[in-house]
C-alpha cells in the first residue's frame, strides 16, 4: 500500500504565494506555545508549558495548608482515575464544578469558601507565571521571538493589516509591536482608564489600517468596573486587591460566565475574519484544545467561501529519545478536524506529517534540496540523515537519500525567524523573489 506524503517544498512555496499577496487577508492565531517559545537563548522570558506550570502552580498550592495539600491530591487522583490528565485546566474544571454544587456540604475536606479561595490562589499563581514582562530586560526585548514576527508585521505592505489573535495574556504582543513602533488597536480606546469598545471591533472599517490584536482570554490588567459595568485596562502595578479580573482561565466552565463583551466581541471577531473572503488564519502554538473556539472555526470555515486555516501544529510528545507525534494517530482529535470537520479547508502541517486538502501524509521531499533555491530548505525543514544504502557490493558506505524529516514551523521561534527571512527575500528592485 503506497503511503500518501506531502512535499513540504511545495507547500513552503504556497505559504510564499499567500503572504505576498497583497489582497489576502492574513490573520494569526497564538496559543501558549507562542509564549514558552519566546526568545531563544533568554530562558526566563518564556512561559512555562502546561505540564510545567501545572507543576509549579501546585508546588504552591499546596505548601499553602495541609488542607489544600490533601484536597489537591484526592482531585488529582479522581481526575487520574477517570483517565484524564492532570493539569492546570483539568484542576481548576474540578474545583469549580465542586464549587458549584456542594451547596452547605463538604468535599475533598473543603466546603464551598475553600474551594473560593482554592480557585484564586491556583488563578494568582497563572498569573504570577504569566507575568513575564517584570523579568525582560531592555536589551533583551529585541531577541524575542515575537519581535522578530513584529518586525515582519512592520514591513509586510498590505491592503489589508495583519490581523493577531491570541488566547495569552501576557504583554510579549504588545512589548513587541510597540518595541518596533508598529500602531495596533486592541479593541480599547481611551488614555487614562482605557475601556473596551465593542463597536470598534464590530466594525471592520474601524482603525482600517491599524495592525489588529485581539486578547480572546482576556490579559493582565483587564479589570470590570462595577460603576458603569464597563471593561478596563489597568497597569498590572495599578490594579488593587479588590478589582474583579476577568481573565478567562482554563477550565470547562470558563466560557459560564463570560456570555457577554469583551469574549463575545472577541470571537465573533474571529468568525467574521473567516467567512470574509480571500481569509486566511495561521495558528502557531495553538495546541486546539479550547473547544469552543474550535467550533467557531469549523462553522465559519463552513460558512466562508474561500477561506482556509492553515495550523502549525506542534505535534511531539512522550520521552525525547522516543518521542511520539499526535498527527500520527488516525483519532487525533486535530487531525479529525482538518480530515472530517472543516471540507477540505483547513490544513495542518505537524513535525512529521500534515494533512492537506484533507489527506493525511509523511512530510518528504521529492527532489534533493538545490544551492540556488531562494528560500533554503533547512530555514523550514531539518532533514533526516541519509541512510545506508544497504546494496552489497564494494562500496559498503554509500547511503541513500531519504527526503524526510521534520517540519520547523510549527515552532514560533522558528516561524518568526522564516517570517522575517520572507521579508528580506527581495531583489535589488524591491521584487519579490520566486522560490
């Protein structure tokens, strides 16, 4: 049975085509791999992975009180029982789905105040994670990944501005843009107390040639305002103990209390982004595990004429010296997604497959890479070592090409620094190269 691959060449070469296109509208779409990933060689800038910031965040927890101590480890026996994965979303799920129903009672030695306090003292500490900029330096802000894709966004001359959405809430976005200069509106207007504007970000011809940044979880700083029920923006130094943050933290219930702006707003921003025409939605570092953006994408993808995803998607699991790839598995619910769910329109390019046009494959190239090519083949593809031929005969060291390996961009280092390449990949004239 021949096994289907994809030519990661080819579709470097259509990525190429979108992004010059000056009538394309491109939009982004960054997960917390975008943030762990942040600067090369600057360790403390990036913020923990799941798994390590579930780690921290109950090392915390549970020096806290014995209490809390015995109350998180019976959940994460029960989330473990039940074959689920511990971690922070999973955690804060149990937390305050107890809280809701435990009414005057008692559960894992906590009643309903504790699991109040238990759930704010997990949320803080996300927080305290998350709030990266009190640690960047100066000279460092120029070595994140996120200015090298600003920069990008500052040279990219388009009909239509870049549109940036994303489900962090730390500032290296906003460090970035404004680092470089780039204008970007961000759905609040004012100077003082900054409010969220709905309308604004309704209507699609406001700020037209303003960069876009839209926080769909919310950000540090973003407090309710009881006076007049209005969002704002505060200075994290600024914000008092008793201001009410609306950070939507991960959870299951964390969409229960957010049917209103700037949520709302936010991802009807995104479904109206996908059903204009010639869209196209890059995600890198999004590991598609909100469930409800996820369904918003497929129906808008549904309802768009033309529009496309194209997900980086980094893929890698289990131990480094025999790492698993989850495009590989046929019940990958990503995989699904882009074979079942979205017709055809959305691709998924993972380390070491992709499913394409709705077909899943091996990434491989068909031709050894040439000297001459524009834009190198190593700046998105790190080709496997060549392999020993296995033809007897006198020459027992020849080996044979194989074409495979794995696929870089779905690292947002990695796509930041081919973003950029992109844009020096002109001639003398200002043209843009042909690959």
């Amino acid at each position: 049975m021949r096994i289907h691959t994809h030519d990661p060449r080819e579709h470097i070469r259509g990525i190429h085509q979108i992004l010059i296109n000056n009538k394309k509208r491109i939009g982004f779409l960054f997960g917390a791999g975008s943030s762990c990933a942040s600067a090369t060689g600057v360790p403390t800038i990036g913020v923990p992975v799941i798994g390590q910031m579930t780690q921290q965040v109950v090392d915390e927890v549970i020096t806290h009180s014995v209490e809390f101590d015995t109350a998180v480890k019976q959940i994460q026996q029960e989330i473990e029982v039940r074959k689920s994965q511990f971690n922070i979303e999973s955690l804060l799920s149990s937390i305050e789905a107890k809280r809701e129903v435990i009414g005057n009672g008692n559960l894992n030695g906590l009643d309903s105040a504790g699991f109040k306090t238990l759930a704010n003292l997990v949320k803080d500490n996300v927080v305290k994670l998350v709030s990266v900029h009190e640690v960047i330096k100066f000279e460092d802000r120029a070595r994140l990944a996120h200015s090298k894709f600003s920069s990008w966004v500052s040279n990219a001359r388009r009909s239509y501005p870049v549109e940036i959405f994303t489900t962090n809430y730390d500032y290296l976005f906003e460090i970035a843009l404004e680092g470089l200069g780039v204008p970007y509106f961000d759905g609040f207007s004012g100077s003082y107390e900054p409010f969220f504007c709905p309308e604004a970000v309704e209507d699609i011809d406001a700020y037209l040639h303003l960069v876009k940044l839209w926080k769909m979880h919310g950000s540090l700083g973003w407090v309710y305002r009881e006076s007049d029920k209005a969002v704002i923006r505060k200075q994290p130094t600024t914000v008092e103990s008793d201001d009410e943050s609306i950070l939507i933290y991960p959870s299951h219930l964390k969409y229960n209390t957010s049917k209103k702006q700037p949520y709302v707003g936010l991802i009807d921003r995104l479904c109206t982004f996908l059903q204009q025409d010639d869209a196209v939605l890059i995600t890198c570092g999004y590991s598609f595990g909100d469930s409800h953006i996820n369904e918003r994408i497929a129906t808008s993808l549904r309802r768009g004429a033309n529009s496309h995803v194209i997900a980086m998607y980094y893929d890698k699991h289990g131990e480094e010296n025999n790492p698993l790839y989850g495009l590989a598995d046929e019940k990958d619910s990503v995989r699904e997604m882009a074979t079942n769910g979205t017709k055809g329109k959305m691709s998924v390019y993972g380390l070491r497959h992709a499913v394409i046009g709705g077909k899943f494959g091996e990434w491989k190239l068909r031709d050894e890479p040439k000297k001459d090519e524009v834009i190198q083949v190593d700046q998105y593809f790190d080709e496997d070592g060549a392999k020993p031929s296995g033809e007897a005969g006198e020459h027992t060291e020849k080996v044979k090409w194989e074409g495979t390996g794995e696929f870089r961009l779905p690292n947002f280092c990695k796509l930041s620094e081919f973003l950029n390449e992109l844009s020096s990949s002109k001639d003398a004239s200002g043209t843009e190269k042909s690959i």
